[in-house]
C-alpha cells in the first residue's frame, strides 16, 4: 500500500496542473488603429511578433484540406484590420506588450503582398504604461508606405462622477492644430476638451460630465467645425479618445472616432 501510495502521488506532481491564469510579471500595454486613409488591411506587429490579428472561418469546420494548419498556427483572415479600424476593438482592450526597445510595424494582411510592413517606428516601451500606436497620413500605393506616430495613454486616476475623453489628431492635412469641442445635447453647454492639438499628437484626457455630447474638431484659431459628430454618449468611470481622421478633401474618409481607452 505504502508503495502505491507513492506511485500514485509522483504520478500527481507529474501531471499537476500550471497555473497560467495570469500573465507574466511586468509588461506594458498597447492598441492600434488603421487611420491611413486608402490603405491595406493590415496585422500589426511589436518586431517579429504579431500582436494583432483576425481570424478566418476556414476553420469553422475541420477537413482533411484544413486540419493540419487549424489545429497548429490557426488560420489568418485576409482582411486585416482595415482603415478607419481599431486592432484591438472599442472596449478598452489592449495588447501586451514586452517592455524595451521595439519596432512597431503594420504589414499587409492580403495574400497579394502579405506581411510586407506599411510602416516601421521604432518605440520604447516603457513597463506598467499604455500605448496608441496609429498608422496614419495617406497611404502610398507606389512605395506601398504609410506615416505612423504612438502615443502614451496616462489613463487618469478614475472618478465615477466623471467620464475622460481627450483628443488625438490623425489628420495629415489640416492647416494648423485642432481643438476638440463637446456640446451637451441636453444642456446645450459647449465645452473645450483640452487644448489644441497638432498632427500625430494626443491632447490630455479631460473630465466631462456624463451624457450625450455633439463633438466638432476646429482649428486653434477658428470657429468653423473641421470635423463633428452627433450625439456620442461619455459613461461615469470610463476613459475615451477621440481619433480625428481623414483626408480633408474627400469628405468621406473624414470622421471622429471614439474609442474606450478604460
């Protein structure tokens, strides 16, 4: 008895369980967003490491054809993450990511051209923090590149009387920095949030009242809206930014994106 017992508690520690419910101690965060107007769908990356990706349906059903590759790397969608789109969604998630010295890349998703990178920044990454990086400018089909920039996100001290937004400027050709306004649709109080702010910048995440707001983004100088957006709702403890994109002489790839940052 006094042998099985033994057996059986080495067969125990040979089969234990590892706990990977947490992730590793240390790192830092990042998400990412596709604002150069006409380019390609892309995956992004941190070096050689993809940090972002959307899956297929190919391997909805496993075959014969699909098998080997489902059940080993996965199957990537061709699509990518398009312009106007966010790697990481609208939640508030990020990636994560080692801290040190990277070199952030977005490369082309599609089968023609796949993985070439669109964009290469060198980052540092410093741990504990947040990070935005964003493929931005307008995409050039003849060198096949586009303009990139990241900033940090110092996501505030949360006050569940307030929401936070701030604004970030994606626009390549504006005439000057921008400010961004948020008008209460229900009070009709127009407020700045923050100061102006310059192309590949962030303004400071700014405290608002919760409700529903009309957003428009003008130029430091200026009373004309360059960009609005109707009635976009800020939550009590949330944190937002909003993303100004576009190519300003073709009106339909121009728009204020809202994204939760927390």
């Amino acid at each position: 008895m006094l042998l099985l017992a033994a057996a059986l508690t080495a067969a125990c520690e040979e089969n234990a369980v590892t706990d990977i419910a947490e992730p590793p101690a240390g790192g830092a965060n990042i998400k990412f967003f596709n604002f150069a107007v006409g380019s390609p769908g892309v995956n992004f990356y941190a070096d050689d490491t993809k940090l972002t990706a959307i899956s297929s349906t190919t391997c909805a059903i496993l075959t014969d054809a699909n098998r080997e590759q489902c059940t080993t790397v996965g199957a990537e969608s061709t699509t990518g993450v398009v312009y106007g789109g966010a790697g990481n969604g609208t939640s508030g998630y990020y990636a994560d990511i080692a801290p040190g010295q990277h070199t952030i890349k977005g490369k082309i998703a599609a089968a023609t051209d796949k993985d070439l990178a669109i964009a290469n920044l060198p980052a540092t990454i410093a741990e504990g923090k947040y990070y935005s990086f964003y493929l931005s400018g307008i995409y050039s089909a003849t060198t096949k590149t586009a303009e990139a920039f990241i900033v940090e996100d110092p996501i505030p001290t949360i006050d569940y009387t307030v929401a936070y937004v701030r604004f970030v400027n994606a626009v390549p050709n504006g005439t000057g920095p921008m400010t961004l306004f948020a008008r209460n649709t229900t009070s009709g109080t127009e407020l700045p949030v923050g100061a102006a702010v310059a192309y590949q910048s962030a303004g400071t995440f700014t405290s608002l009242p919760i409700g529903t707001y009309d957003l428009a983004a003008r130029y430091a100088d200026g009373s004309t809206n360059v960009i609005s957006r109707t009635a976009v709702s800020f939550s009590a403890g949330r944190v937002y930014t909003i993303g100004a994109r576009g190519n300003l002489t073709v009106a339909s790839t121009v728009s204020l994106d809202n994204t939760a940052n927390w």
